[in-house]
C-alpha cells in the first residue's frame, strides 16, 4: 500500500478507499488480505484518480470502470461519461473566470481608495439606502 501510495503520489487513505469502491478491478489480495498492487492495479488507480480530478463523481467512475471491463463496445458510452464531464468543468471555468473579473474589479476599487481621503465607499455600510423590490407573485 505504502509502495502504491509513493509510486503514484496518493494518499494510502484514498488508494484504499478507491478499492473499497470497487474501482481498481485487478487488485488482488495476499493471505494476510493485504492489497496487491500489480502494473495493471497501478493503471487503474492512476485512471480513476485522474477522472476524480476532473470532479467526476464517484458513481460515474465506476460506471465508468464497469464499462472499459465491458471492452471497446462502450466506447460510445465511455465517450458520453467524458464528453459531460467536459462540459462540467466548461463551466466550472466559466464560473470561476466571472468570481476572477469581479475580483480584478473590486481590486482596482480597493487599489484606488487606497491612497483616497474620502469616505469608506466599499463598505456597504457606508452605501446609500437602496430600495428593495418587493417579492412579485406568479
């Protein structure tokens, strides 16, 4: 386990939770019923992790591990599990690209008011009333 672990630059907690999964289908077991790790466990392990990577949840990786055990006639399918999750983290960049531009402005709000001798105006405290609008009814 340890030896995996190092090898692949995992934590031995997470190796051991991706076999209790069900997710490394060639790793075998001694008489002590400590994990084996051959070439092939090793490649799954890697495998899996790099879709955990990606966010891919674990029910999809072991959809996803029951269908490369099902051969090339998954492809299609193994090909959807991917293509979603692109579209996933397509997203997830976007998001994360809109958090980055707001931060960028409110920096160079900050950056100005830094040498400034007016009022805190970045402290919502400080803003004028602002009206609510009231909840609209379907």
């Amino acid at each position: 386990m340890k030896e995996a672990a190092t090898q692949l630059n995992m934590s031995e907690h997470t190796i051991r939770y991706y076999t209790d999964q069900g997710l490394v289908p060639s790793v075998q077991r001694d008489k002590n019923n400590h994990r084996i790790f051959d070439q092939s466990a090793l490649n799954w392990l890697q495998g899996c992790h790099n879709l955990r990577l990606t966010g891919m949840s674990i029910e999809n990786v072991k959809h996803y591990v029951d269908l490369c055990l099902q051969g090339k006639k998954t492809i299609p399918e193994r090909y959807q599990l991917i293509e979603v999750q692109y579209q996933h983290a397509q997203q997830q960049l976007k998001d994360a690209q809109n958090r980055i531009r707001f931060l960028e402005r409110k920096k160079q709000l900050y950056e100005a008011e830094l040498n400034s001798d007016s009022a805190d105006v970045l402290n919502p405290d400080t803003w004028p009333n602002i009206k609510v609008c009231p909840n609209k009814t379907k």
